[in-house]
C-alpha cells in the first residue's frame, strides 16, 4: 500500500469522529458570546470616557503650546531684528570714520596709492575686532571695491539697485546665501557721506550668522523645540539646533496664514511638529518656532495610555474570567475537535495532552493511542512501497524515481552518475537444479553484497526477477566499471550452501554513465541494457561498458525475462 492508500484508511476511521465533534464544537459559541458581551459592556463606555478627555486634555495642550511658540518666536524675531540693527549701526560707525572718507576724497583726487593702503590697514583692523564680519570693503560711486581686508577681495551680492539706494543714504541688506566654504552670509552695506553731504561712495561687510544662532541657543520652546530663521524662499538660514535646511512650501504657507496660532505640519523629512511663524519685516526673514508633535503631545499621550491601560487591565480581567468559564466547559472538546480534524487531513503527528479526567480524559487516550497506530502502519506502508520484501533493496519503482532525481541533480551541478545493470547468470538452471528456496538465497544474498560493495549514498535496487541495478552517484564510466568489477568478483567468491555439496554464481553487469551514453532515465537504463547484453554475448560472468549513443543498436527490451 502507497502513503495516498494509507491517507484514504485514516480518513475514513476518523471521519465519524470529526462530525460528532463539530457537532459538539457548537459549544465554543457560548464561550464566545460570553467573551464578546463582556469586552462589548466594559469596552463601550470605558472608551467614551477616555475619548472625552483626551480631546478635551488635547485642545488645552494645543493652546499652552500655541502661546509658547509664539512667545519663543516673537522672543527670537526681537533678536534677530536687534542683531541686524547693531550690524547696521556699527558699520555705520565705521563707515563715518576720517580714515574712509578722507581717504576716498583723496583715491578719487588722483591720490590713490597710498588712500588704498590706509584704507585696508584700516579695514583689517575694524575686522580683527568685530568676529561677525568676515570681510569689509569700500567701494567708489561706481560700486567698484577699491579696497578689502582680504587680499583677494570677495563678490559682493547685493540686489541690483544697491548703488542708486546708498546714494539716497539708505542701508541695503543682501538675501543671505550659502558661500563655497558651506558658511551661511549676508551682504549689508551702508553709505559713506561727508559732512558736507558729498557722496563718496559706501562700505560692505560680508557678514556671517554665528551671534545670530548664538543668540538663538537659549530658544527652546516646550523644553525641546528649535527655533529657525528662514529667508523669503523658505531656506533655512539659522538655527538653534540642527535643522533641515528648507520649510516646504506648503508647511510656510499654513504658517502664514495660521498668524498668532500654532499649526501642525510636516517639516523636511516628513517628522509631524507643531509650530509657529513670526516675520521680521525689516529684512523680509520669517522665524519659525517649531517642536516634534510626539513630545509636545507627550503629557497627552501618558493620560491617553494609562486611561487606555487601566481600561486594557479592567478589560483583560473581565474578558478572562468569561474566557474561563466558557473554555473550562469547551477546552477539551475543542482539543478533541481540531486534532480529529488533523488526522482526517492525513496529519498524523498529533499528540494530545491528557488534562481531563473522566469520560474526556478517556476518549483523549483512546485518541492518543489509535493514533500512534495508525502513524505506525503509515510508516510501515511507506517502507514497503519502496522496499524489495526478499533483498531489502530498493524496489524498481523507487530506483526509477531516485534515477531520475539523480539526473537532474548532475545535470544541475555538470557532474557525473553512473548506472549498473547487473543480471545473475543462468539463474533459472540454478532453479530448476537446486530449487526455488535455494534461488532465493542467491537473491537475497547478492542483494546483501550490494548494500556492502556500495556507498551509503548509492542505490542499490532490485529490478525485476534476477536483475538489479546500482544508481552510483558521482562517478563517472571509468569509476562505475571499478565498482561493477569489485561486485563481480566479491560474489564469484561466495560459496552457497546446497543440497550434496555448495555452488557459486556470476554476475554479467552492463555500464552506462551520464551524459556520455544518455541524458535521461530511460536512455540510460537503455544504455546499460544493451551493456548487459553485449556482456552475456560475451560468455558472460564480465563487466561491459556502454557506446556512446550513436554506436547502440537498437535493441528489443526484455523487461523482467530471465537472461539465462
């Protein structure tokens, strides 16, 4: 009998069994409504009671952070509008010093020479002293820089009309950009008039941000919020913290429009924060004061999880003292239930444990124990499918399956098997001399010999009547004759015990490897037939191996038919 033979065995006796116990399984529908109404009961108003308190705990949050920010953002718009007036007011300073205007007054009478070199003593002075001015420049009517505190004087980006607006003795300030060095500046520049009134033409500081983000350090809202000043397009010009380096568009805009309320977005990485915007009107920058919406929710966030815990515990108790109840009564038929219908599935690894007593304790025994039965005949069932009752070797049906495994497998991984086809000469004189019994032996022995001559990785088979075959894995035509010698010889050897004395048998074997003399199963079992058959030709009691495939002549198979 074959494993399906065996799975139609086990579900026709279970199939009984399984009916009955969904019948009964109508019984976990008590413990379910049970369960169901008591988490419904505790459930419903538990979870309104929260609801209610966390929106109303949420709006009150909302607005304590909303106040905040726009107080940190309003703090931190102040600052930066008084760092950009003291950077006006002292380059004003320095511009209405003696040393620059007398000096221009002098470059532009023809006096050039040594105007300039003052003027860039003067300017590496006044830039040594001020840490915020990464250079300064005085530039002629023209707005062409005639001297710098740098030996190489750096671009000056200011709007285009900078020079018209200093002439009518107004401040310009740049839009902030990133320089080559990957330090965030800003141009300012201020008008250099004499007391006369004359025009003599204006002084630019390359100013970087570093007070400006100094002065933000201390701006934390909400204890660990950020503050960051953004130019017109929205990039990221300072910070207090380690910020993206742009607002998105449509987080400025509802910022915008929000006005003295916080608004929840999505900053640059896609992180939800709650935050606030403050423009500076003097140099067109906006502040924004922002704060990750999980920590500024947090307080919220522990009253929602211990309402929800407490409601979670009472919930858990309920629903277990209900689950406790409804499984004490269906547990063990529910066990009964789903292993019955494992085994009517053909699952035999089933081994139910015995934790009732009585009339269920009984039936779950008797269900252990058929079936360890029934696992048992499966095995053996299985053995014997396989398995040549008289030689223990492998039957013609499984070496076919394990031949063809084998093929693929070197065929796979380019390597070679051999098969032996290997028939016991004038086996039916044997017969008819000593009898059927004594034949047998011979089968059984040289079934034994097999087993021995052979690797464990091999497969040795009997093919029908007296012929087996060897599946020899990874060895080539040269290496299979070795083996189909080795077993020639070993049971030329054997002696058998007969009636009036002992007498011995020899082995005809036909070799053929794979790919040389085939590619497939049959084309190999081909193959070595026809081997086998050139070596009974040759008076038998040898090893033949095949021709390639070209060379075989065909050949009428024999199947089974004895070959003596």
């Amino acid at each position: 009998m074959t494993e399906p033979a065996a799975k139609r065995i086990s579900t026709s006796v279970w199939e009984g069994a399984v009916s009955s116990a969904l019948s009964r399984a109508r019984l976990t529908g008590i413990k379910n409504q049970l369960v169901a109404f008591t988490i419904t009961a505790t459930l419903l108003p538990g979870l309104a009671t929260a609801w209610i308190s966390y929106t109303q705990n949420r709006r009150s949050l909302i607005e304590k952070i909303s106040q905040e920010l726009v107080s940190a953002a309003s703090q931190a718009a102040r600052e930066v509008d008084l760092w950009t007036k003291g950077r006006l007011y002292e380059l004003r300073v320095f511009g209405s010093s003696y040393e620059v205007s007398e000096n221009l007054d002098r470059m532009q009478r023809g006096q050039g020479s040594q105007a300039r070199v003052r003027l860039r003593d003067y300017l590496e002075s006044v830039n040594e002293r001020v840490e915020d001015y990464d250079e300064l420049l005085v530039v002629d009517p023209s707005g062409r820089a005639v001297a710098s505190s740098e030996s190489q004087p750096g671009a000056i980006r200011l709007p285009e009309n900078w020079q018209r607006r200093l002439r009518t003795d107004e401040v310009v300030v740049g839009d902030p950009y990133r320089d080559h060095d990957g330090v965030t500046r800003l141009a300012i520049a201020v008008p250099v008039i004499a007391p006369s009134g004359r025009f003599f033409g204006g002084i630019v500081a390359r100013t970087n941000l570093k007070s400006m983000s100094q002065g933000l350090a201390g701006l934390k809202p909400g204890g660990s919020g950020h503050i960051s000043i953004v130019d017109r397009s929205g990039v990221v010009i300072a910070a207090n913290v380690e910020a993206d380096s742009m607002l998105p568009a449509a987080a400025a805009g509802r910022l915008r429009a929000a006005g003295d309320t916080a608004v929840e977005y999505r900053d640059a990485r896609g992180v939800p924060v709650l935050g606030s915007l403050v423009e500076v009107p003097q140099v067109g920058w906006s502040v924004v004061a922002a704060i990750p919406r999980a920590v500024a929710y947090a307080q919220v966030t522990r009253l929602r999880n211990v309402t929800l815990l407490l409601l979670a515990a009472l919930l858990v108790l309920v629903g277990a003292l209900a689950y406790g109840l409804g499984a004490l009564m269906v547990r063990p038929l529910n066990r009964l239930t789903r292993g019955a219908a494992q085994v009517a599935g053909g699952d035999l690894a089933v081994d139910l444990p015995v934790t009732a007593s009585g009339e269920i304790g009984y039936l779950t025994r008797v269900f252990n124990d058929m079936v360890v039965r029934l696992r048992e005949s499966r095995r053996e069932l299985e053995r014997l499918s396989v398995t040549d009752i008289l030689t223990g070797l492998s039957n013609r049906r499984h070496l076919l399956t394990a031949l063809d495994q084998e093929i693929r497998r070197s065929a796979r991984h380019e390597r070679p098997c051999t098969v032996l086809m290997i028939d016991v000469d004038h086996f039916k004189r044997y017969n008819d001399t000593y009898g059927h019994l004594a034949g047998d032996e011979v089968l059984a022995r040289v079934g034994k010999l097999l087993k021995e001559a052979v690797r464990v990785l091999d497969v040795p088979a009997r093919y029908g009547g007296e012929e087996f075959a060897v599946v020899l894995s990874e060895t080539d035509l040269e290496g299979g004759a070795e083996v189909a010698e080795r077993i020639r010889t070993r049971v030329a050897q054997e002696q058998f015990t007969v009636e009036g004395g002992s007498a011995s048998v020899t082995l005809s074997i036909g070799v053929a490897s794979f790919p040389d003399q085939g590619e497939t199963a049959q084309a190999l079992l081909s193959a070595a037939d026809a081997a086998l058959y050139q070596a009974k030709k040759k008076g038998r009691n040898c090893v033949v191996t095949a021709s390639p495939p070209t060379e075989q002549k065909p050949r009428r198979s024999r199947g089974t038919i004895s070959r003596s």
